[in-house]
C-alpha cells in the first residue's frame, strides 16, 4: 500500500511526461476545489485576518479577470459571511473561484499579485509529508503485527512510534501481538527542524486459540454464547472478527438494532426481564459484512427462571487425521478437515490436540493419554478421519502402520475406548467418525464390548453401516463430505444431537453423494448438552485440572529467540504450529554487518525420530516446505522448515543454526558460524506417545485372537485375511451430477466424478479458503460404494461373543481395575 500510495504521488506530479510543477515544485493545474481541506483552513485563516492584502484584495483582482467572472453581488455575499459567528469570506470566495474552474496556479499569480507571501506560502508543499497513514486493525494474539508509515521530505526522515503517551519504537514489528498489545498507536515523523504526526490507528487483539489467519480479509473468530441469568445482573455478550481495516460491529435485538451497542463487547449492566430475545452482530468493512451466530439471551427472577443450566467442568478433544498410510491407498481430506475442527472447537472453549499420521501404538497412547482426562462432567469429544471399517456393530480405526491385510489387532476398536469413557462418568462423549463401514470379511474376530446403559453418548457416523465415507478433492487443499457441512453447523448453539440431525440434513441435498453417504446417529442423549455449553470446574479440581493443563502444553509453542553471532549479524529464530505434532521453524536476519555483502541463516542437523525432508527444508515460502494452512499468519522474508511426526521424538528437539557471510574486506570469502539450539520437546512431544503401550492402556479393552500382547495359542489361527484396500475410489462429474456406468469398469476399481461449485469463506463456518475454484476437479473418496441400508438387527450398542469369552472377560476387568488405580 505504501508503494502505490508513492506511486500515486510521483504520477501526479507528471502529466505525459512533462512536470505539471513550476520550478518551486508547487502544482499548478490542481482545481482550486481539490485543495486539501488541512491547507483550505490555513489560507483562509491568514486571508481572513489580512486587512490590506486578504480575501477582499483578492476578490477584486479575480473579478477583472473575466474567465471567473466573480462580480459585485458575490463580494457582498462574501461579506454577509463576517456577519456569522463562524463565517469565512475567505472560503465563500475560494468555493466561487473552484467552481468557475480556477486552478492552484491561477490562484498562485493571484496571491503574487496581492503581495500575501503567507497565504503563497501555504500552497507551498510542505517540508514533510506523510504519504502512507498508519490502518488500524484486528488481530489474532499470537500473529504478527506491523504498523505502516511512509512520509517524504526535503531531508531525510526519521520515525518515532508511541503508544498512548509512551514511546515505543522506530519501527514497529510485533512479533508475535499478544493481548497487552491492544490500544492506540501514532507516529511522530521528524524531518530536520520539522515534524509532523500520522493519524491515530487502533490495535485490537483478540485471545483465541486459532492458528489460522484471514489474510487481511474479514474474518469472524469469536462467537457470542448463549446467556441465562437473573433479573438484575449484567448481561455480556462478546463477538470478534479479525481483518483491516478494524471492523465495525452492531448488535441486534430480535432483528432490530441497538442504538449505541456498536463495540464488540456488549455490556447492558442490570438487565431486565424485557431484554431478553435473540442477539445476534453484525459485522462490516468497507467490502464485507457478515453475522454472528444468533443465540438465545434468558432473563429471569429465582421464582420465575424455569431452567437448569447444563454445564460441563472441562472440555477436551482428541483429534485423529490419518492420510499417509505406508501399504494403503494415500488420503488428502484429514488434514484440511482435523485442522478446520481444530480451530473450530477453540472457539468452544475445548482443549484440543490434533495430530496426523500416527501408528498403532501412537493411536493408543494418545487415547490413553485423552481418557486420563476424563472425569465427572467432563464434555469429552474424539473425532477420526482416515481409513477404518465395521464388523458386527464394531468400529475400527485403521492406523497408518497397519499391515496389508490388516485385523483387528492391528487397529483401535471404537466401543472399547467408548467403554473406558463409560467408567469417567462424564458429562458427554462424543465421536465423530469420519471413515468408511464397509464389512472386512477377512476378519472374523468379535470383540466382546459389554457397555453401560447411560444418557450421554453421541456418535456422528460420516456414513451408514456398510458405505463408505467420500473425500472431495481438488487441485488445492478441501474438506470430507462430512466435515464440508459439519463445519458451518459446529458452533451452533443447539443440542449436539440436534446440529448433528441439521448436518445430515445438508449433506442429504448434496447431489455428488446422494444414494451414497449419509449421515447416521446414534445417541442416548437425554438432556439438552450442547458444544456451547459454558464450563463451570466442579468441586475438586486437582488432578483433573492438573491433568488437563498437560494436555493443554501440547500445543504451547517453544518462544522465539533472537541470536546474536560474533560478526556482528543477529538472526530472529520463530516457531508456529500447524497441528499439536507439526512444528514450523523459521529464521530472519534481523541485522547484518555493513561490510557484509550477503548473509544467510538456515537450519539443519535435525534428530532422526522427527520428519524433516532435508529437500524442503529452509525455504522461502511456506508452502515450498509442505505447510499450507499458516502461510498468511507466518512472517514474511524468512527461511521456513516443517518438523512433523514429534509425536516420535524421545530426546529434547537439537539442532544447528547456520549463518554464512560473505564479506568485501575479505575478498567475498565465505564465513561460517554455527549454534546448538535444543527447545526441549515441543507440542505434542511432551507426552511421550512414542513410549510402549503400557498394559493397561486401550489396547487391554480390545483383545483378538493374533493380538501383540496374546500369545498365538489363545486362540485359533484365521485363514489369511485381506483388508479393505485401493480396490474403491470414487470421483465426481462435471456439470449435474451424474455417476458413470459401473457395468465398464473393473469391479476392483469403482470410480465415480463429482463437479461442486465452490463459495468464499463467511466468517468462521463458511467454505474453505483452501478449495480451488479455478479447477475444482474432485477425487477420490476415503473408500468408496453404493449405500446400503443398515440392517435393525444390528444394535447400536452391541454385545457380541467370541469362543474364548472367559479369558477376554478376566484380562478386561483386570485392565480397568489397573487403569483406576
């Protein structure tokens, strides 16, 4: 903006080719009427106080010139100005002079001509000019934040930033904003004797826990709540978006405006009985508007306010995004679906781990590591997107080391962990399974699941028993089918198995898939629990909250440092998270020596358990290293380098910074310097998930026949199996949708084509930004098939038996009689 701004200004001052400037560098062909209202006010302020060279003088050597023809009846009209209290002459006649076409020049003889070297002297351009205006803006904590202000002058300029009252910088990068960042800034821009300030640009931090960035563009991250309180207490409600310029924000009541509820914060102190109704925000920019979610605000007295407010003590969610299988087909869809969940479920106040790619092991420890969180009222939430299957009312999660074929040795029963959630008492457990249900036939095996009768179970089911579950893809980066519509529905204030039954409601409109997936639920949900429900910590806090600050630090980031080198160089070293086991380095060259002619940092020398790609490492754009999702977010003029997989990290994070410089002095030889940098173990790696699986993890509850910790003689051996592999692909077709003719293909290769019109993002349910729109040509899905009704035979609480019940029922009580202690 800068750069165009000064273009702008070095245009105007040509006019094809030729200066339109007299050698003073003043502007002579500008309208009179164009003049900057700054320098209207000083010239009117020394004409109107001028008695022998003022606005009258003026007014008679305009009026022999006939090309303006300013007569006697307008000098007396000019006069009638003096008569009023803040009349001005002066602007009366310079009104009169621009719209009979004077220009700047014209005006200047003018002045010349009457001697007023002080009025002349405010058409001059000034000493100093700030070109570029600092903008005021919202943004995220954790982002970067600059501050822009470009000003020319006659000597060189010098910038001084103040925030309030106090001084600041000379050049202001925040890196990264936090909350006590929020306030006013201006710059004082010094040239020689003369200075000048820039207008006044407001820095508004919102506190979430999303990475992603708008961009620039408006972007809406913080959701208001549902509010019940009593008659008399302050109502509160808080919305905010991100984007520059700041947004501009109004409340509504039942649709209709608040008068003066223009802030993000709506406060209304002692509430009365006749405010409550449904809120809702708007929010603009000068090119957008969108809304807030709509909620329910309840006002009451004790006797009247006929509500139990549903609450959870804690909220934490274990998100599973399985794409690189190492003997199955590749998926693309996890990663965009886990990451937009992620950032979603922040905004409900969950505590979230998000993690792609794990084993078998891996799997099991995170889920023991989630179940330890699990207490009395806890909202518990595991959602899982990747290859997975059904048998006889079981569900399995496939992990990326499973075996082809693969059992169910090999994979995490989902009724087995459902059953350790059981035990925790919890206040809602939730599992969204983004995955196919098609039978393995090769896997006889029946796990024995006996599980309680409780209200507070929710299972999404991205399809139907015996279907598949589809991913869209493109040339770009775009969500599951299911995750594509249970996006703009997550943050909505309903019972989740309300918002659950609206998704399955969407997805049934979607052409691409219909007759093919829909979505099941399963709930024995009794009271009204929603994702929105506010946390109240119950009466014993300890463990649990010790606990769930752990799982918290799976996503604290390591801090940024700034290194200093011997040559005199100082390298800025920054860290950003992608997911809770994806970590982003980044290096900056802060400052250099003068005599330096190039300077270089990168990064190498990383331990072994971690992925690092040494071709994709200490790029010059994030997505040249693999990381798609934070390029907006992440600083510019940097060296990036993705670190995945520190779910295997077993020793503290290592690793060499390098500078190399090459320096005139020396001829342009290069110099090398290095530094051991250890930032401990970051995100994910703090819990350990590369550690065996202990004994009485989730592994304990979902025993088979060829499982690692039973010897082989429990059981009888199963002829050789075959799991579900990249014999069904699906695809999608231009145009209406249509699916080709099954009949010429082979029946180990199904494909079907589905073409989608893509939509822009809207606040923070909307389309993802990530979907191309160019060639939104989709591919396959997670697996793929026809749907297949499900049969009413099979319970969605199973109890199934096996012909070794007795030692699968004895290892079981055991494993949870060690888990409680």
């Amino acid at each position: 903006q800068g750069l165009f701004s000064l273009g702008l200004t070095l245009r105007n001052l040509h006019v094809h080719g030729q200066p339109s400037t007299m050698s003073d560098g003043l502007e002579r062909s500008v309208k009179v009427s164009l003049l900057k209202e700054p320098v209207v006010r000083r010239l009117c302020e020394v004409l109107d106080q001028s008695s022998n060279k003022g606005w009258r003088k003026l007014g008679e050597i305009v009026g022999n010139d006939r090309r303006f023809k300013v007569s006697p009846d307008d000098m007396e009209m000019c006069s009638l100005k003096v008569l009023q209290p803040e009349g001005s002459p002066s602007r009366t006649l310079l009104k009169l002079m621009g719209e009979r076409g004077c220009t700047t020049g014209h005006l200047m003889d003018y002045l010349q001509t009457v001697g007023n070297a002080e009025a002349l002297q405010c058409l001059k351009p000034p000493a100093l000019q700030i070109l570029v205006q600092p903008q005021s803006v919202a943004i995220l904590s954790g982002h970067n934040l600059r501050l822009s202000c470009y000003a020319v002058g006659k000597s060189p300029v010098q910038y001084q930033w103040f925030k309030g009252k106090d001084e600041v910088s000379s050049d202001l990068m925040i890196s990264p904003v936090s909350l006590r960042d929020t306030g006013f800034y201006i710059c004082r821009v010094n040239c020689g004797d003369a200075f000048e300030f820039s207008q006044w640009a407001q820095v508004d931090v919102l506190n979430t826990n999303i990475y992603q960035s708008a961009g620039g563009r408006l972007k809406l991250v913080i959701q208001p709540k549902l509010q019940r309180l009593q008659v008399g207490e302050n109502l509160q409600l808080e919305c905010g978006a991100v984007g520059r310029p700041i947004p501009r924000y109004q409340w509504h009541r039942n649709g209709v405006p608040i008068p003066k509820a223009t802030k993000r914060k709506l406060v209304i102190p002692h509430a009365m009985q006749e405010q409550h109704g449904r809120y809702r925000c708007e929010i603009s920019s000068s090119t957008e508007r969108l809304w807030t979610n709509e909620v329910d605000v309840v006002i009451g007295t004790v006797n009247t306010l006929h509500f139990r407010l549903l609450h959870s003590t804690d909220k934490v969610a274990l998100l599973i995004g399985n794409l690189s299988y190492q003997n199955h087909p590749q998926l693309k869809a996890p990663m965009v679906d886990v990451y937009e969940l992620t950032n979603l479920l922040r905004q409900l106040n969950f505590q979230v781990v998000s993690l792609l790619d794990l084993t078998e092991s891996e799997m099991r420890n995170a889920v023991d590591e989630f179940l330890l969180l699990l207490h009395k009222g806890v909202y518990g939430l595991l959602y899982y997107a990747g290859h997975g299957y059904e048998n006889y009312g079981n569900s399995f999660m496939v992990p990326v080391d499973a075996p082809n074929p693969y059992r169910s040795a090999n994979c995490l029963c989902v009724q087995s962990i459902l059953k350790l959630m059981q035990e925790k008492e919890t206040g809602l457990n939730v599992f969204l399974l983004d995955m196919c249900r098609k039978r393995n036939v090769h896997d006889e095996s029946t796990p024995n699941i006996v599980l309680r009768v409780t209200a507070n179970i929710v299972f999404g089911y991205a399809t139907c028993q015996d279907a598949e579950a589809f991913e869209l893809s493109s040339t770009g980066f775009t969500n599951g089918v299911f995750v594509k519509f249970l996006k703009k529905r997550l943050l909505d204030d309903e019972k989740i198995t309300v918002l659950l039954d609206r998704v399955a409601e969407d997805m049934g409109q979607f052409d691409a898939t219909k007759g093919k997936q829909a979505l099941e639920i399963r709930s024995s949900l009794s009271e009204r629990r929603a994702l929105t429900d506010p946390i109240l910590p119950g009466n014993s806090p300890n463990m649990a909250h010790t606990l769930s600050r752990h799982w918290a630090k799976a996503h604290e980031l390591p801090e940024s440092m700034c290194l200093d080198f011997d040559c005199g160089a100082q390298i800025k070293l920054g860290f950003a998270a992608e997911f809770s086991n994806v970590l982003v380095i980044y290096t900056h060259i802060i400052k250099k020596p003068e005599d330096m002619s190039l300077c270089q940092a990168h990064v190498t020398d990383f331990s072994q358990d971690v992925d690092v790609d040494p071709k994709e490492m200490n790029r010059e754009t994030p997505e040249e290293t693999g990381v798609y999702f934070l390029s907006s977010s992440l600083p510019q003029h940097c060296l990036y380098t993705r670190v995945g997989a520190l779910q295997k990290l077993k020793e503290e994070l290592a690793f060499t910074l390098c500078l190399q410089g090459t320096f005139v002095s020396m001829d342009d030889d290069t110099v090398h310097w290095t530094k051991t940098i250890n930032i401990g173990k970051p995100l994910i790696a703090r819990l350990d998930l590369h550690r065996h699986v202990r004994r009485n993890s989730c592994l304990q509850t979902c025993l088979m026949p060829h499982s690692p910790s039973h010897s082989p003689c429990h059981s009888p051996c199963h002829s050789p199996c075959h799991s579900p592999g990249p014999e069904h692909r699906l695809h999608i077709i231009p145009g209406p949708y249509q699916v080709q003719d099954y009949a010429r293909l082979s029946p180990q290769h199904h494909y079907l084509d589905v073409y989608e019109p893509l939509q822009g993002a809207v606040g923070g349910s909307g389309e993802s930004y990530y979907e191309n729109v160019s060639q939104p040509q989709y591919d396959p899905a997670y697996v793929s098939a026809e749907k297949l009704s499900s049969s009413s035979s099979r319970m969605s609480i199973p109890i199934e038996t096996t012909d070794d019940i007795s030692e699968l029922q004895t290892v079981f009580i055991n494993s949870l009689q060690l888990q409680q202690q």
